[in-house]
C-alpha cells in the first residue's frame, strides 16, 4: 500500500522519502507547490496542505499509512488535528508522527505542549501509532554557524545539564522503518513511543570544546542566559517564533534532554548500526566551510 508523508520538504522528509523509496515503499507527497519540489523517480506527488480539506481528502485516497509532521506555525495544532481527523476519515489508522522530547513535560513550550495534544488524540482515537520525541537537532547548528567560524563563540543557551543531540539521518531512517513495519503488519500493531536521542549527551561547554579541537582555536561557550538568543532569532524570525525558542531554550538550560537508559541502545538495534555524533557532524561542517572559502 502506498504511505502518505507531510512535510517532504523539510529536512526531516526529505530523508524519510528517500529512506522509504530505496526500502521500495511506494510513496506519496503531500506538497503546497509541486513544480518547486524534486522527488525520487516514482513518488507521487500530491498538491495541497493540512488546512486544505479538499486536496487532504484527495492526497488519503488509496493511502494505508501516514507520516505526520507538523512545520513551528501559529496553527500547527490544528493542522495536527485536521490531519488525524481526516486520516481517520479515510481509514487511515496507521501513523508515524513526529513530536519531541519530553512533550508531556514542557507545557510551557508551545510547540512541545501543541505535540503533545496530538500524541494524546492519537492515543484516545485509537490509532495504530509510532510517536517519535527527537531531542534538539545536530542540523540546527548550521543556523550558526557563522558565529561559531567567524566570532569564536557557540551561541547557543544548551546549558550544563546535557543533551543527547540527533541527527535528522537519524531520525528519518527510523521513521521510514517504522512506517514500512506498520504499513506491512498483518495486524493493527500496539502504538508505543520512542525517544530519538544521539550517541553522546553533551552541555555548552562540551560542544565549545569540541568545536575547539575542530577548528584548532579556542571556541568559547556563549552561557546560559537565553535573552541575547531570543533577540538575535527576532531579527529573521517572528517575534514570536523567537519567544518560543527563547523559552524552548530556558528548558534546556533547566533540565536539560537527558536520554533514558536504553535509549541509545534501542535505537541502534532499531538502525543495525551506530548513531551519527555530534563531533562528525562538526568536523564535516567545518571541512565544507573550509572548502568554500
């Protein structure tokens, strides 16, 4: 049967597309402008969005099972909440959705709290459900970068509690997985929740240091207090959306996103190999800069 993704533009689709297609899982987009988008040669590609109720009932036509990933908006929840209705609607009981670390803790954090509402429609609605809680994303870094190369400083509020930092690699290969598991069982499988964490948990001074030894020059830690941050996301972002990150970052300076014992194990059991680090990362994002200055 054929597996619905949203967000197939994004960093985190783009790789579950490409993960599913080369696990021969037949594919379909859901996309606003599809002349703007390059899929892989047999992906089907669907025009509209998750507030469009027409073009959603149009792209759940034939669909077996969805991949749910909801963009930072306004009104992420009810796009959450449209989509889910609409899935179930059309049949659709089996999801892989994307929520975050910790989402039933951080209700002060918008987008966490708007995840968790969705987790809990899918839990009370019965689906046959994988939710995926990913901590902070390795990629973010390259929002960054630029202070980290050209100011010797990393900006970012994580603070000394620790955070165990995943690649979005990561993250896709698990979700196409756990579609292709769901979307092939012969039976409705037991929803259950995983936490996508990465190889190592890491602090502030942990991540300078590395991009120290990197570099080959002092990288220093910017500290904890998240205020310079949310003032330097406002000036390209939404005010808004910089609120969210400032507080988001508050949480990472207060408790952290510490994995639970046998996250990291489970994970690579899941993948049959080991989790992409921090440290390749860097190093990867430091030789390209060097290659194109």
């Amino acid at each position: 049967m054929t597996i619905l993704v949203t967000g197939a533009t994004g960093r985190v689709g783009q790789h579950v597309v490409d993960q599913l297609v080369n696990r021969g899982a037949n594919v379909r987009v859901l996309t606003r402008d599809p002349s703007k988008v390059t899929f892989p040669d047999g992906v089907e590609v669907a025009k509209g969005d998750l507030l469009d109720i027409e073009s959603l009932r149009n792209a759940f036509s034939g669909i077996n099972s969805l991949f749910l990933l909801n963009a930072v908006t306004g009104d992420e929840f009810t796009q959450a909440l449209i989509t889910l209705n609409i899935a179930r609607e059309a049949g659709v009981e089996r999801v892989v959705y994307l929520s975050v670390f910790d989402a039933d803790k951080a209700v002060n954090v918008p987008h966490f709290a708007v995840k968790y509402g969705a987790e809990r429609m899918l839990e009370q609605m019965g689906f046959s459900a994988t939710i995926l809680r990913p901590v902070y994303f390795i990629d973010n870094e390259q929002m960054i970068s630029d202070v980290i190369f050209n100011y010797g400083v990393y900006p970012m509020p994580i603070g000394s509690k620790g955070i165990a930092m995943v690649d979005v690699r990561d993250i896709a290969e698990v979700a196409a997985i756990e579609l292709i598991r769901r979307d092939q069982a012969l039976k409705i499988l037991p929803a259950e929740t995983i936490n996508v964490v990465g190889p190592d948990t890491l602090t502030g001074a942990d991540v300078a240091a590395i991009w120290s030894e990197i570099l080959g020059r002092t990288i220093n830690y910017g500290g904890d207090d998240p205020s310079e941050f949310e003032q330097n996301m406002a000036t390209f972002m939404p005010k808004w959306t910089a609120y969210e990150m400032r507080l988001m970052a508050e949480r990472y300076v207060s408790e952290g996103m510490l994995p639970q014992s046998g996250d990291v194990e489970r994970l690579t059991r899941i993948l049959g190999r080991p989790l992409h680090s921090y440290r390749n990362f860097a190093a990867t994002l430091a030789s390209q800069t060097t290659a194109k200055a």
